[in-house]
C-alpha cells in the first residue's frame, strides 16, 4: 500500500501544481488547449473548472496518500475521474479529428491513469494486509 500512496502522493503534486497554475494564469490553459472565453463569466468559468476541480482532486490525492483509511476510496474515485476525462477526451478526438499534442499527452495520462489504478487496486486486494 505504500507505493499506492507514493503514487496518489505524486499525482497530488502534479495536479495542484498544474490546478494553481490554471488559477493564476489562465492565459495558459487559453494557449495550451486553446480554451477561450468571450466574457468575465467565461473566466470565471475557466478558473473554476480548470483550477479549482483540478486543485480539489489535488487535495483528495493527498488525502488517500496521509491517511491510509481513505487510501483506496481515493484511489477508486481518481481512477473515476480518469476514465470520465480520458473517454470524453478519446471519443470526442474522434469525433472532430483533433489530435493536437496536448490531446493526445491528456488520454495517454488519464487513460494510462486508469490502467495503474486498476492494477494497483487488484494487486491491493491480492496482497495480504498487515494491521
């Protein structure tokens, strides 16, 4: 169960990082993935789903890495959060034909994501715990 908590222990820091940016900067999300908005409704918009979401899943990574009760209630909920962006993402890709860099680096990661957390529940439930 510790490298599940390394691993959710990371993935919080690459997430809030990425979340406090999108807050901060939202010029960056706008050149990254060419998300724009027309109105101070549409950066408020911006700001909360692109940094705020991403801050709040920074926040329950880290809580399953500290708190090993929570470990795998977290795990199960990222793995969640992965397959619902990554599948959007790989359908709607389909759909447009859009396969720019910062498409194509989302659904390897969260669809990658998906793959590690489903291996690191299954090796979790074979594995013995020790109390």
């Amino acid at each position: 169960m510790v490298l599940v908590r390394v691993f959710l222990g990371l993935l919080a820091l690459g997430w809030l990082a990425f979340g406090v940016l999108c807050f901060t900067d939202p010029e960056f999300i706008r050149d990254a993935a060419g998300v724009s908005w027309i109105s101070p409704t549409g950066l408020v918009d911006v700001r909360a789903t692109y940094g705020g979401i991403q801050t709040a899943v920074a926040v329950a990574l880290l809580a399953g890495a500290i708190n090993p009760h929570l470990t795998r209630g977290v795990l199960m909920m990222y793995g969640l959060i992965c397959a619902g962006l990554g599948s959007a993402r790989l359908i709607a890709a389909v759909q447009t034909g859009e396969w720019s860099s910062y498409t194509r680096i989302g659904v390897g990661f969260e669809l990658g994501c998906v793959l590690l957390v489903l291996i690191l529940l299954h090796r979790a439930r074979t594995v013995p715990q020790h109390k």
